[in-house]
C-alpha cells in the first residue's frame, strides 16, 4: 500500500473503546489516605503503565471471539508486510486450529505478539483461554486489595505476611504471556493446578527471590519442581505424523508414533499432551491451498512444524499453593516484611533496588508494622514469622466484585 492508501484504510478501520475498564480500574488510588508513592505501589495503574496495561487488549479479544468473530492480535512492533488473511484462512491453519500463537523461537514456545482466533467455538477450550488471562488478573485483584490495591476488605485473602501479597506487589506478575501460557496448560490437562510459570517468574524477577539471594532462589526453585513433579501437573510432548484433519472437530486419537504401537499412539495424543506435527501435508495442499507456495515463498530450509494440543474449557485455579511451596515463598517474603531498618540494611533488603522496587519493601514493612501478627510478634526474633492459617499460599481462584462484573 502506498502511504496514502494506508493512511485512507487506517481512518476507515472501526476503532473499539472498552469504557468499562476506564470505569473501573483507572481510579488508582483516588480520595485513599495514602501516599502518592504508596499509590504508585499498589495501584493497577492502567492508564500510567501498570501491569493491567496489558490485559486491556485481551479484554476486547476475548469479547470479540465470545461474540462469534475471528480476531488478529498484534503487537505494536509487528509489522505486516502483505494480505496476511489468506494465510491466516489456509486450510493449514483456519483449516485446523481455533486459537493460534506465535513462535518464540525456531524451537517452539508460545508468543502472544501475534495471535488469531479463527472459527473458535463461543463456549470452547479457546474462547476459553482468552477470557481465563484476563479474569485471573482480576481475580488477583480482588484477593489483593481490589482495583487500586487498597481495599481492606478483599485483603483478607491477601495478608502482609502472605506470597500472595508479594505477587501484587510484583508488577510483572500480571505479564499476559506467562498468564496466557498457564491458561493453555490449563486447558490441555482440564486441570486447575497450572499457575507454575508465573511463580517461576516471580521467584526469578523479583528482588525478594532471585538469584541474588543465592541458596534461598535454590531452594526455591527445588520446591517449585517439586510441586510440578505429581499427575496433572506437567505436559508430556508426544510427536505423530498429521496434524488434524482439516475441518476436524478435534484430534483423532489412535494415530501411531513412528515406532510406536497404536495404543501409545492414543495415549500420547491424550490430555496432557503438546503434539508436535508438520504443519503443510498434502491435505493442505489439495486443491491448490496457499499453504503450498509457503516453503518456497519464505525461503524455508526445512518443511514447517507446528506444535498443537486439543484445549477445553478447564476448571477454575485450585484454591491454594502445594504447602511446601507455600511455606518456602512466605518465609522469604516475610524475612523482608518483618525486619527492622538496621536488620534491612544488613541483609540489604531494598538497597541498589529500582526506585518503584524499593517502595514496595517500604510498602512491605509498613504493613507488617499494622498488622495483628506484628504487634504479637516477639521483638527478639528475628527473622520473625506468623501463621496465616487458611490464609497461606492462597490462589486468586475466586470471583470478586471486579472479576464477576467484568464476566
């Protein structure tokens, strides 16, 4: 297109405002008694950069797939360079698959800075998937303090002490990539257990974890594989000759593996499977399908793969963290939140932090001085600890005002 074109195509293109975000998460903080630097913290900021920034274009995705249309998702620094829909609507793809995501990498892994939604069912698996992304960080919100982080009533699921709290005070929890991956497994393995990658990255990212803390990021890191160790919990890739058949419902089971029987063939095309397939067989190519000229049109030295699974609509996140899991996270977090100026600056908690970083560990403390535990705590011990009770290693599986006006 010429730049005149474009510029004509752009001003025709409908543009699509979700006043009900604005309405209820853009007031971060307004008329609390709280300082500004204490609203930076805790507030979701989606009109300053907060991590609910991202969800926002996924909101409007996953109204428009629920509404019955197919929906491209771009990222700003992708460029499209031709007509990408008749790529999109190859029998390859469209043909195939409901939900589509980018690479990260030739060797696979998933990448939301290009995503299509094509014929996907209203009421399945990827539908599904595009709305879970966005409710789970709604969910976060209202365990943790409501929209702006400040409401004491949704913090009874969220105490000072807690790895909840820790998580909200981690900007990037909320990254809609590692929210999205989650939502996936989820749906493959119709399991609630898949919140494992944004622990991970909590416990790699955050200052309070990471690796700077040496044997305690281990440690860490030992319970977290630990957790993903029993059934349910991990996804097994298994590798077979087709991908589906285009125009498919679903997967075929009973296919045979190269070398494999025909039962182990339908085993490992089962639920807790990643299927990895070439992408461009001779059913796409049938009947002249543009899926053909690809290898040649983008200069492919090896013939396309794609990795897919079968997704459904999965149960919502079970309730709680493993409680070793659990354990290992509050006690870091509360070895910061319960320390004193002189103890931090030994430990040196908060220091050569970013500055939004070291508000939260001042955030951190001023709460854990407020609480109940605080108060009862011995002032000898240190690091100190308090039980949460029921309150420990919770998980934002419950409906709150927020997530139940967004559904």
């Amino acid at each position: 297109l010429s730049s005149t074109a474009a510029r004509a195509a752009l001003q025709g293109t409908p543009c699509v405002h979700d006043s009900w975000w604005e309405a209820h998460l853009r007031r971060h903080g307004a008329g609390l008694r709280r300082s500004a630097a204490e609203k930076e913290v805790y507030g979701i900021q989606i009109d300053v950069g907060g991590p609910g920034r991202w969800l926002i274009r996924w909101a409007a995705v996953a109204r428009l797939t629920r509404l019955g249309y197919n929906v491209l998702c771009v990222d700003t620094d992708a460029v499209i360079l031709g007509d990408v829909l008749r790529h999109l609507h190859s029998k390859a793809l469209c043909g195939r698959f409901a939900l589509m995501f980018g690479s990260e990498g030739p060797g696979g892994g998933l990448q939301n800075g290009v995503a299509y939604s094509c014929g996907a069912m209203r009421d399945g698996g990827g539908a599904w998937v595009l709305q879970e992304v966005v409710d789970r960080y709604l969910r976060l919100a209202d365990a943790c303090g409501g929209a702006d982080g400040t409401d004491s009533e949704s913090d009874r699921a969220c105490p000072a002490g807690s790895w909840l709290r820790a998580a909200r005070l981690f900007s990037a929890f909320a990254f809609d990539q590692r929210a999205q991956i989650g939502a996936v497994h989820s749906a493959i393995t119709h399991s609630g257990r898949h919140y494992w990658l944004q622990v991970a990255d909590l416990i790699d990212r955050f200052w309070v974890f990471d690796f700077r803390n040496g044997e305690r990021w281990k440690a860490l890191h030992r319970l977290l594989d630990e957790a993903q160790r029993p059934k349910d919990n991990t996804l097994h890739t298994a590798r077979v000759d087709a991908p589906p058949r285009v125009g498919s419902a679903g997967p075929r089971l009973g296919w045979t593996h190269r070398g494999g029987s025909r039962r182990e063939a339908a085993a490992g095309a089962g639920r807790r499977s990643w299927l990895s397939a070439p992408l461009v067989d001779e059913e796409a190519k049938a009947g002249g399908d543009v899926s053909a000229s690809w290898e040649r049109r983008f200069a492919l030295a090896e013939p396309p793969r794609v990795t897919w699974a079968a997704v459904r609509p999965a149960p919502p996140l079970e309730g709680r963290l493993p409680e070793k899991l659990a354990a290992g996270l509050e006690e870091a977090w509360q070895r910061v939140c319960g320390s004193t100026r002189e103890e931090a600056e030994k430990e040196r908690f908060g220091r050569g932090r970013k500055e939004v970083e070291r508000r939260a560990f001042e955030a951190c403390r001023a709460e854990w001085r407020r609480s109940e535990e605080a108060r009862s705590a011995a002032a000898d011990a240190w690091p100190r600890r308090w039980a949460l009770g029921n309150r420990s290693g919770l998980l934002p599986h419950a409906r709150g005002p927020l997530s139940l006006a967004w559904q």
